[in-house]
C-alpha cells in the first residue's frame, strides 16, 4: 500500500504540473492577442517615417548588360527566313501527310465514350468491336498486334498516339518577338512565341529540335 501511495502522490505531481504548463501557455496565447488587438485600434500614426529608394544609386547586377547586348547583336547575325526556308529544302517530308491524316481519323473514333463501351465488353469481343469500327482501317490493328501479341483497348489507342505524333509533319517554329510569323511560307508551318528566345529561332519537327538561337 505505501508502495502504491508514493506512486499515486508522484502521478498528482505530474498532472499539477501538466496544469501549471497549461495556465502559463494561456496566459501567453491571451497577452499575444491583445498585443494584436492593441496594434490594430492603434495604427501607425502620420510622423512614422516613410523610406524611399535612392533610384540615382541603384547598382544593376551587371552593369555592362547593354554594351553585351551590343556586342551580341554585332556578331551574330540571323536570317530567320533563310533558315526556314533551307530547313524545309532539307527536312520536310510530305509523304507521311497522307499516313498522319490516315492515324488522326482514325483516333477521332476513339473518344471516351466508345473507349467505356468497349471496356464493358468481355475480353474476348473486344477485338472484334475494334475491328468493326477501323472498318478499311484494320490494318492500323495488324501492325499493332504485330508489336503486341495481348489486345488492349487503351494501349492501343496510346499506340495511335505514338504514331501521331511521330507523323506530326507540322514545322513548329519558335520565335523571340510576338511580331515575328513564318506561317505564310509554308502550309505546314506553325508559328509560337517563346519569351526565352533573345535571337533567332526554334524549330520542332517529328520530335527533334532544332535550335538556331540565343
């Protein structure tokens, strides 16, 4: 029993402890917010002093920045047009027009709602519900059963992707200045801007990129 007692006086020492710990952190949490409640019926009063820059003495991070510039624009000098036109003399392809327009249809036929109407069928008429919606097209599932001996309905619409984009015989051309457009040179060509380019351009086509800028 007088073990028992020691122990019980030595758990009321700790819970009067847990109650003094508790107090202190409430007095602390109410002077904290009358100090907030102080600052906002008090605001700053009109003497408070107001800081200003000193613009005259502002020290850029690199002061040399224009003359830079200058020596850029000296020695480097580039014929945007010349060089979409020689990228499409020595890089465009149109014969893979007709098989990216022939993936795209293709594609279009496999929305989200035929896709769900399709997983809903057993495994096995699957296939033949593709089949039936490819129609002259069914030779786009050969080739992919070719690659992929198990049919499935998702990875083969992420298999027509791959070939779209593949194919994608559009020029994506990239260029620093809003104003700056080459789509009038070619039908194919798209025209963007991208605020990281200082000068010249970049192009994209069937995934590669050609860098001609700074």
């Amino acid at each position: 029993m007088d073990y028992f007692l020691d122990k019980l006086k030595a758990y009321d020492q700790l819970v009067d402890e847990r109650e003094n710990k508790l107090k202190e952190l409430n007095e602390l949490i109410n002077n904290k917010e009358n100090e907030l409640n102080k600052k906002e019926e008090h605001p700053a009063q009109e003497n408070s002093p107001v800081f200003f820059y000193d613009l005259q003495n502002v020290k850029y991070k690199d002061e040399n920045i224009f003359r830079k510039m200058k020596e850029v624009n000296k020695k480097f000098h580039f014929d945007s047009k010349k060089i979409v036109s020689d990228f499409l003399a020595h890089n465009f392809d149109a014969s893979i027009i007709d098989e990216y327009q022939k993936y795209s249809e293709v594609r279009k036929k496999f929305d989200q709602d035929v896709i769900f109407d399709i997983l809903t069928k057993k495994e096995s008429k699957q296939i033949d519900e593709v089949r039936s919606i490819l129609g002259d097209s069914v030779s786009l599932l050969d080739d992919y059963l070719k690659e992929n001996k198990v049919f499935h309905v998702k990875k083969f619409v992420s298999y027509l992707n791959k070939k779209i984009n593949h194919l994608d015989p559009y020029v994506y051309i990239y260029v620093g200045d809003e104003n700056e457009n080459y789509d009038n040179l070619h039908s194919y060509i798209r025209t963007e801007f991208d605020d990281s380019i200082f000068k010249g351009i970049r192009i994209i086509y069937r995934g590669k990129l050609y860098d001609y800028s700074i």
